[in-house]
C-alpha cells in the first residue's frame, strides 16, 4: 500500500486523508487510535486524530463531524467506538457521510453488505477472510461457527462467510450447549470479548481458529484473546495469536479503506 499511496502526489495532488476521533481515555480505545496513527505513518496516509473529553455532548461531536463531512480534504472518517453512554452512537455513525465511513458501519454500508452490493466492508471481518484466503483455507461448503453477535464483527463476518458458501452458525451467550455447537466448527471466529472463554474442549482438532478477542488477563495482567491459546494452538490447524493476529490485519484493512475512500470518485 506504501508503495501504492507514494505514486498518488504525482497523479492527484495529495495524499489520502484519514481523520480518527476518539472520545475520552478508555485504554483499549486509546491505544487502537494510536496503532491506527503509526500505520497511517508507515502507508504515508494523513491521519488527523481529534481526541476530546469524554464529557463532549452529542451535538459538539455530530458538528465535529459535520465539518470533517464538508472538508473536500478528508477521505475517511472514523469514530472510535464505543462512545460514552450519553452519546447516541447510531445517531453518530449514521451521521457519517457514507463515502467517507471507512468503518464500513454506516446504515447505508451495512445495508448494502447485506444486499451483496458494493460497499466499504468493516474492518475486522474484511482482515478475517483475508486471512483465511491468505492461509490456503478453503471456505466453501465448510461448517464455520461465530461465536458473537455483534454490528462490528459477529454479524457482519457471518455474512462474509456466507457470501463465500460456509454454512454458517452463529452463536452467542444465550446459546444452549455452546461447547457442542463450537465443536463442529471447521472454522472458528470468536468474538465475545472474555479472556480465554473458549477451552480446549469446545475446538475439534484440525479446526481453523481466529480469535478476535482483545483482553486483559486477569491472572497475569496481560493482552490475551477470547481463545485460550496455548491449549488450543496444539490441537487446531490454524490459530491466530493475541496480540499479533486480528488486530494488526484490521488495521491493514481500514488502511485499504481509506485508500479505498480517496480513490471513489477519482
Ligand atoms: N472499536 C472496536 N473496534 C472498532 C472498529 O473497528 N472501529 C471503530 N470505530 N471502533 C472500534
């Protein structure tokens, strides 16, 4: 992508432009936005990060977007999320112009992922089929288990896979014998957001699994995925590491994205 965006002086005048606002100082949060900064770096993307106190109001934010929607200078806009509790966060994102979401969270984006028609893809979702694709995993016809229901991965990667002919379950925290559904996974993607919830017991051997989790562990105080790694890298075909594996994939692709975004229209 580096070398890619460093050809684009010279054929459109500038390069892209990525403005992030975070809201508050919730660390997760805070150290997202900062990863998303050093990759803009090292793509040569401009990157504005606007950070403000989590007491803003809705409406100072909905005008901070307002202006980043007008500026002809910005390609891509991204809210960290998630906001405080006195922030309506569909009102916020919806409030994106659309060809400037590179979250791919928009109504408007999402409605079109579902409609299998061209649109930004989310960030996460997009690095996970990449990275599958990447590893030589077939997906077609493949039994794949998501474990989470969430806009920002569950929901979203479950379509993704569909749309690349997995049959697709999607499992959650109401799901009756999770262990027994997560067992016929051939592919498995967790994304429930608790430290090492999935066990050894609930992974088939040979099963590809992608841990989307990012959590502090509570005994030893360090970054740890919603997959317990070191009892499961053994059995599974494919695993990926936390931190080192989404994360950084995710951050390529809002890369991509916002490359995405600048060349729209061009
Ligand atoms: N919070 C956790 N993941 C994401 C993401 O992909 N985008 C935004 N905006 N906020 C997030």
């Amino acid at each position: 992508m580096a070398a890619e965006v460093a050809t684009f002086p010279a054929k459109y005048g500038r390069v892209p432009h990525l403005a992030v606002i975070l809201v508050g100082e919730d660390p997760g949060s805070v150290s997202y936005v900062t990863g998303k900064a050093k990759a803009s770096a090292e793509v040569g993307i401009r990157n504005t990060t606007i950070r403000k106190p989590a007491d803003i109001t809705e409406v100072e934010l909905l005008d901070i977007v307002a202006g980043l929607n007008a500026d002809p200078e910005v390609d891509g806009i991204l809210v960290q999320l998630p906001l405080p509790k006195h922030i309506n966060e569909e009102r916020v994102i919806a409030a994106i112009n659309k060809t400037k979401d590179v979250d791919g969270f928009h109504p408007l984006n999402v409605a079109a992922l579902w409609q299998k028609q061209p649109c930004t893809l989310p960030c996460t979702p997009k690095g996970i089929i990449k990275m599958l694709k990447a590893a030589g995993v077939d997906i077609a016809g493949r039994e794949a288990v998501v474990v989470g229901r969430s806009n920002i991965v569950g929901l979203p990667v479950a379509k993704l896979l569909l749309d690349e002919n997995a049959t697709v379950t999607v499992a959650h925290s109401r799901t009756r014998d999770l262990g027994e559904v997560t067992r016929r996974a051939e592919i498995l993607v967790v994304a429930i957001g608790r430290p090492k919830f999935v066990t050894a017991d609930m992974v088939a051997a040979g099963a590809v699994v992608i841990d989307v989790g990012v959590n502090r562990d509570p005994e030893s105080g360090k970054l740890c995925g919603d997959v317990d790694f070191a009892a499961i890298e053994p059995k599974a075909s494919v695993i990926t590491p936390v931190p080192g594996g989404v994360g950084p994939m995710t951050i390529c692709c809002l890369m991509e994205n916002t490359i995405e975004c600048f060349l729209r229209g061009r």
